[in-house]
C-alpha cells in the first residue's frame, strides 16, 4: 500500500503548470549555480 499528500505532485507536473516566467528565471539561476560550481 502507498499513499502521498494530494498536494504533491511530480516536477512533470509543476512544469506543465508554472508560469512560462518563472520556468525562465529557474532555468537562468540553474545556469549560474552550475557556472559557479565549475570556478570552485
């Protein structure tokens, strides 16, 4: 048996269903967290 909170969903889910905008600004932070990574 398996059970999760309804609120809860997939990240397929989340990106189907945020703003185009906020997928942008993720994707661009992502980008600097990476870029700043590779320096270390």
């Amino acid at each position: 048996m398996s059970w999760k909170w309804e609120y809860a969903f997939g990240a397929e889910e989340a990106a189907r269903t945020a703003p185009s905008g906020l997928l942008t600004a993720v994707e661009r932070k992502a980008d600097q967290l990476v870029r700043a990574a590779e320096r270390l």
